[in-house]
C-alpha cells in the first residue's frame, strides 16, 4: 500500500506593516484565496487587539506572533491574554526554558475551557530564520543549527506545546527529535529568485512543502506584489 499523500501546508501571510488600514487593506484583497494571516510586534505595538478583530472579523485565523519570553507568571498571563482575544495560534521563545513553556501551554488550555472554545495551538521559537551560525555562537548556542533545532524542539514537546517555528532546513532534525505529529511553522520562504531581504536560512515555497512543513509563512513576496492576490494564488500553487 502507497504511503498517504502528504497534507498540504497552510499558508499564512504575515501582515508587517505599522498602520490598520493598510492591513484591513490586505486582508481584504488576499481573502478570496487566504485564510490564515499572521499579526507581529510591528501591527500590534502600532493597533494592538484590533489587529485581531479585524482579521477575525473577516473570517480568517490569527497567528498572533509576539514570541514571549519573560518569567513564567509573566508569559502565562500573555498566554491568556492571547487565548481570550480568540487568536488561533500564539508563540513563546523556546529559550525561554521547559517552566515558561509549560505554564504558557496550560494557562491557554485553561482559558479556552473555561471560555468554552478550542484551545488556540502554542507554537515555540526556535532558531530565527535571519540567524546563521555565527549568530548562534554569539549568544552561545553550539552545534549546527539542525541540531539546536533539534533540541529545542524536544524540550518544546516535552513542555507540552504543539510545535515550532523554524526554517525548512531543520524539518528533519525536528521530526526526529518530537515526532511527525508537531506543527512546523516555517518562515523564511522566498520564491525562486526572490531576495533574501533580512533572512539567512531560507527555502522556496516548494521546498518547504516538500520537506513537510504544517504550515509556511510568506509576508514581502506576497503584501510587496504589485498583485498581491495573484502572488499569493501562485504560492499556493507551489505547494
């Protein structure tokens, strides 16, 4: 019997830019094709939570990408934070330790429940995509970016969150190291021949896909388009 086909992954498109209408401005113009759209520091330090109505409003999902990293208490009160805003997906820093991760996952769950909804996935960054090696060793992180991927993502399994956040190069280290059931949330995604802007560890569409990622993230490739609808229906077809 032929192995099942692999799921598709879900694109997300990242709404970085520092004003409200310009990303009800997008949103609007991507929804007949995308349904996911991820709200950073950059939308959310200048909208804050509207940010997020406005997205559910429409009717797609949120990834609300704050990467928090604090002292436990701190994160687990962001994490209810986020759970009560209704977004469908939230980060923490892996860095943060086996501790923040762990309270961050269950202060989610406990809020959803007790809010009577679906429990909004925890995902943990790993290694940023603009990072290379040289990076890493500066904030001394040893060993190959696979391999501190790796470990990272095994102490983000066994704090009991959903996955990770990182580049389609370690997909493999992170499979081997928490199981092919994580989500992957993979950054740092250039079509072919597109710059690399700020990004180090990058991969195409494609590539991402075929690697396996749950889920890829796209934001100047597509928001920068002169069609940015028409850019975001030719990535889907890359997948």
């Amino acid at each position: 019997m032929m192995e099942a086909e692999r799921a598709k992954p879900r694109l997300i498109i990242a709404l970085d830019v520092s004003d409200l209408g310009a990303a009800e401005g997008l949103v609007r113009a991507l929804r007949p094709a995308i349904d996911f759209f991820k709200i950073g520091s950059q939308l959310f330090t200048a909208a804050g939570p509207a940010s997020v109505s406005m997205v559910l409003d429409s009717g797609a999902d949120v990834f609300l990408d704050l990467k928090f990293h604090d002292i436990p208490e701190t994160v687990a009160r962001g994490a209810e934070a986020a759970t009560r805003l209704g977004v469908n997906m939230f980060n923490v820093h892996a860095l943060g330790g086996l501790e923040m991760m762990r309270r961050a996952a269950e202060r989610a769950r406990e809020t959803a429940a007790g809010l009577g909804r679906c429990p909004p996935a925890v995902i943990a960054v790993t290694l940023l995509t603009s990072a290379d090696a040289a990076t890493a060793q500066e904030v001394g992180l040893t060993g190959t970016a696979a391999s501190i991927v790796g470990r990272l993502a095994a102490l983000t399994r066994a704090a009991g969150l959903d996955g990770v956040v990182a580049s389609a190069h370690e997909l493999p280290a992170i499979r081997d190291a928490a199981g092919a059931d994580f989500l992957t949330v993979v950054p740092g995604i250039r079509p072919e021949g597109a710059p690399r802007d700020d990004q180090a560890r990058v991969a195409t569409p494609r590539a991402a896909a075929s690697a396996g990622a749950s889920h890829i993230v796209v934001g100047r490739p597509i928001t920068k388009a002169a069609d940015p609808l028409a850019a975001a229906r030719a990535t889907l077809n890359q997948l």
